[in-house]
C-alpha cells in the first residue's frame, strides 16, 4: 500500500514538473524584470541650468537663443523634458546682479551660463561649486575672470564676443570712406570694463588716422539719449561699443543721429540691423551656439570648464545697412561694398 502511494506522488511531481517546462517554452509574453525588461522605457536624463543675464536687448538674447539652440540639437531642450532652466535677468541694475550672483551660490543646477560681462563677474564670485560658461564678455583677463585664455583653470570658462581686430577694422573703415569724419562721438558707461577695453582700442585706432574720439558718459540707459543729444554739432560721426546699458538705449541714438544726419557706427550686428549704418562683426546667435556647444560638452561628456579653451569671434566681416545709409546721408560706394565678404548675409538692404 505505502509502495503505489509512493508511486503515486513520483508520477504528480514528474507530471507538474512536465507542466512548468511546458509552460516556459511555450510563453510568448516579454518578460519585464526591473531594470532589464524588454518592455521597459529607456530613462531619460533630464539637465538644469541656471542663467544669470545682465539686461535684456538684441545681442544678449540672441546670445541666450543660440546658446539654447545648440543644447536643443544635442537633445538637451525644454520641450522634450530634458532640461529645466532658472532664468534670472539683471535689468541692467548693478544692485539686481549682485543679488543673482548670491543667489546662485547655493544654486542646484547643473550649470551656470552668465551673459554679459557684468553677470560672469558676479556669478563667478559666487558660485564655486558648480561650472560655469559665459558669454558675451568682451575681455574675460581684464574682467579678471580668468587668468589663462588657454587653460582658464578653476570651475569657469566660455567665449569672449570681441576680437579687437574687429574694432580696428572698424576705425579703418571708418577713416577709408568718410574723408570728412574729424571728430567720433562715444556715447559709454565706463562703469562697464567691456566698454572702457573697446573704447581704448577705438581711440587707439583713430588716432592712427588724425580722427579724434569725444565722449559722452552715461550711468544708466536713460541718460543715453541726452549723452546722444549732448554730442550733436561737436562730432561728425557716432560710434557704441558693447556697452549693455547704451545698446540698451540705441533707439534713441539712431532717432539723433537720423534726425542730424550723423553717421553712426556700432559694435554688433544687431545694432546695424536695428538701423545703424556699419560695423564689423558676427551674429551673437552664431556665438551663443558656440557657447551652447560647450554647455553640452560639459552636461553630457563631464568635461571640465577649466580646461576648455575661450574663444574670440574668428569669422569677422564689414556689415552695411543699405537701407539706413540715406538717413544718414551716406552715399553707398561700390568701394564700401566690396569690403564684404559675404555680401548676401552681410550687406542688409
């Protein structure tokens, strides 16, 4: 009796044994195990970034555009849920910078991106625990921001926006084909350090050709249009370098220099754009890309910003406002236009 009972619990186990591997060979749903299932959803990394801006006008935020362009061809966008973003912007108050830059002390972002050389200088006085690029800074060793164009060393690095050769090239323009141009107002904040290296540079330039510069001095964007004013019937010509508070304030100098047909000559493009007659430049959209490109080196490759090189505008080219130049009273040459390089892209009609 005990041996077919034994029998008997022999002959079920083999049979839910059978079962089972019947079971396993025949089962065509995926299996899921945490971590490794075929049915899992790749995870998606997701970046921050805080932005510290110094004011808001054309060059700054097409700096800030490319600059977000670039992340978003790398995959790094708000759209798809892949980056979060802080953006702070100064107004162009000194009291508001300084307040961002603490705030950014303790900040949890991935990276610092701060445009303009007064919002890099406060963000890298503050911020020492995470990277940070900056843009839009017109001399990051004079700004005392790095040390080493090469190798900036410490959390911080990015991309200059002024290549001085630019800002001769200008002068030279300048005094080639406006024989009459004695006196070149400057409209400047040299509260601004970005400002006071370009004006020195546009002085030195001058004066190689006999043309002397006269400046007007502002502390904020609403004192550019009377500094505008101030300058009408002492200068034959007005110049802007890439000082945030005056660009800030440049439709009222181009409102003077039309009204008084003075020929006016700014640092950016998107200043001719706007209306200004010349300069020799690049798009800051194409710069903040630049910029952008290095912030996915760092979010995406772990790379080092102390350890990445600056880089200064190296695609430089006379832009001319065609369609300015009357207001003005300029006569466009064929001489002016054949110092363009592209002239598709760069003589705006």
């Amino acid at each position: 009796m005990k041996r077919k009972m034994w029998l008997s619990m022999a002959l079920s186990a083999l049979l839910l044994v059978a079962a089972g591997c019947g079971n396993n060979s025949n089962n065509t749903e995926p299996s899921e195990t945490p971590g490794t299932g075929s049915g899992e959803q790749a995870e998606t990394t997701s970046y921050s970034i805080a932005f510290s801006q110094y004011v808001e006008h054309p060059s700054l935020d097409a700096t800030r555009e490319g600059i977000l362009a670039a992340l978003k061809e790398a995959g790094i966008s708000e759209e798809d849920n892949t980056l979060s973003i802080d953006y702070n912007n100064a107004q162009g108050d000194p009291g508001n910078n300084l307040s961002i830059g603490q705030k950014l002390r303790n900040t949890k972002a991935d990276l610092v991106i701060a445009i303009a050389t007064p919002s890099a200088q406060a963000v890298a006085e503050n911020v020492k625990e995470k990277p940070i690029l900056f843009a839009a800074v017109t001399d990051p060793l004079d700004s005392k921001l790095v040390n080493d164009l090469k190798q900036p060393g410490g959390n911080i690095s990015g991309a200059s926006d002024t290549n001085p050769e630019a800002t001769k090239q200008l002068m030279g323009f300048v005094s080639t084909h406006f024989p009459d141009v004695k006196t070149v107002g400057l409209i400047i904040n040299e509260g601004e350090p970005n400002a006071v290296v370009m004006a020195r540079t546009a002085e030195e330039a001058l004066s190689e050709h006999g043309i002397e510069m006269v400046k007007a001095a502002v502390t904020n964007t609403s004192e550019v249009k009377q500094a505008a004013e101030s300058l009408v019937g002492k200068v034959d010509a007005f110049f802007i370098t890439l000082d945030n508070n005056v660009v800030s304030g440049v439709d009222t100098i181009i409102e003077t220099a039309k009204a008084n047909q003075i020929p006016f000559f700014s640092s950016d493009r998107d200043t001719v754009e706007k209306g200004a007659f010349a300069t020799v430049g690049f798009k800051y959209y194409d710069h903040g890309y630049q910029v952008g490109q290095m912030a996915v080196e760092i979010l995406k490759d772990g790379k080092n910003p102390g350890e990445m090189e600056i880089t200064v505008p190296d695609k430089l080219d006379l832009i001319l406002n065609l369609g300015a130049a009357a207001d003005y009273g300029i006569e466009v040459t064929d001489a002016m236009k054949e110092e363009v390089k592209d002239p598709e892209n760069n003589i705006i009609e």
